[in-house]
C-alpha cells in the first residue's frame, strides 16, 4: 500500500497530525526563531505528518458539524501552546539571568536583536540563548520532543485534552522558574563583581589621586568576562536537571 492510499484512507488523521506538528514548529521556542522561514515550517511538518501516519493511531470523534472540528483545533492549539509555555519559562529564566549579568558587566547598553521575540535583548543574554540552544541539541532532547509528540497522538488524541484547574495551578507554580534561574545563574557573578566595587570603594578611599571611575570599567568588564566565561563551565550542571524536569512535567500531560 503506497502512500497516497494511506492518505485516501486516513485524509481526517493526516490533516490534525499536519496541525499538531505544524503548531509545535511554530510555537516552540526553538524552531520558533525568525531564522526559519514559514515555508520550511509548513514543509518540515507536511514530512514529519507523513512520516508519522502510518505510525500513530488514534480514533477521531464523530465529526458532525463545523463546532466540533472547531472544538478539535482549539484543543490542539492550547495543547501545544501550554507544552510550548513552560520551555519559553525556562528560556526567559535563562535570559534574564543573561540581562543581569550584562548589566553587572558593563554591557546594558549593548543591544541586539532576540530571534524569537524579534525586539532587541542585551547580548550577553543572546549569547546564552545559543549556548543554551547548543546544549538542547547536545544533549539530545530533540529526540525527546519528537517521541513526546508521536506519544501525544497515542495518550492525548486531538479534541481530547481538557484545560482544568491544576494545569493552571501547575503553569503558575513553574512560572517561578524565571526567578530561579536567573537568581542561579546571577549569584555568583553578582558575588564577585560586589568584592570588586567594593575593593575599588576601598582603593578610592586609600589612594584619592586615583580617578576609580576611569579604572572601575575596563577592569570590570575584563574580570567580568573572565569569570563570566568560568561560569559558562557550570552552565550544563545548571541546565540539564531543568531539561530533565521540562519533559518529565509535559509527559505527565500525557496521562
């Protein structure tokens, strides 16, 4: 049986896997990127949905009237959007931890321009978000995110996921992910450039012929990139438990 049969047979199932996986590419965070042009998109999930037809089975309701289909799409969409929501909490943690390290450093003013929000974030903040991009790729959770969507049709058909009161309060305690790990990956920089300002504070007292403003940034910015790039040593030990977390909490969706 060739392809075009499977589709003459399954044209309802092919249609919301298409939807499912064409709102993952363009909700999530990273393929969300302005990188990816909406054609590539569309064509990488017209693949991914022909690829996993004949794979995944699932039982569609009975479609009597343009509500349900509707009802279907809506459901599919708040789905993938909440999926989506808790990994951009974790990306916004990351960038916020990188805004306040740029500040500390010296480099608030220096912009450029975030490829997901399209609005302009500090660059030290953007160079996190690549490696933090680098390492989901590393460390395999791709992999992860395709089986937890071939899973999604198994577990959670399309029209079958219900938004109820402890996914919201699920969503609202893991938006605390943003403080955290920021706070974590800020507090040991903010530690050492506070022993610097304060060793200049000291200097400026002991020697007053000393102009510490002139001195204070090219000094700041040089010990601040050294051990900002000691800090990028830490930063899998600091991302994977987060990872993990991240795919354990969207599996739990599928139960």
């Amino acid at each position: 049986m060739d392809i075009f049969q499977i589709l003459q047979k399954n044209l309802y199932n092919f249609f919301f896997i298409f939807y499912r996986s064409l709102l993952l590419f363009f909700l999530f965070p990273i393929f969300g990127i302005t990188f990816l042009s909406t054609q590539l998109k569309i064509f990488i999930s017209l693949v991914f949905a022909l690829i996993l037809l004949p794979v995944v089975s699932f039982k569609l309701p009975i479609l009597n009237s343009l509500y349900q289909y509707v009802y279907i799409l809506i459901s599919d969409f708040v789905f993938i959007f909440l999926v989506s929501l808790i990994f951009r909490i974790i990306l916004a943690g990351i960038q916020l931890g990188g805004e306040l390290v740029g500040i500390q450093m010296g480099f608030g003013i220096s912009q450029t321009m975030d490829p997901i929000a399209g609005v302009s974030m500090p660059i030290i903040s953007q160079f996190i978000y690549i490696i933090f991009l680098l390492l989901f790729f590393n460390f395999d959770f791709h992999h992860y995110l395709i089986y937890f969507l071939c899973e999604s049709f198994n577990k959670v058909p399309p029209g079958r996921f219900y938004l109820d009161e402890n996914i919201v309060v699920f969503m609202i305690k893991k938006s605390k992910l943003i403080f955290e790990l920021s706070i974590k990956f800020l507090a040991p920089l903010l530690v050492f450039m506070m022993l610097i300002y304060v060793s200049l504070a000291i200097i400026g007292r002991l020697i007053p012929q000393m102009n510490v403003l002139f001195v204070s940034f090219p000094l700041l910015v040089g010990l601040g990139i050294l051990f900002f790039g000691i800090m990028l040593t830490l930063l899998p030990k600091i991302i994977y438990p987060y990872f993990n977390d991240y795919f354990r909490s969207i599996f739990n969706f599928l139960r």
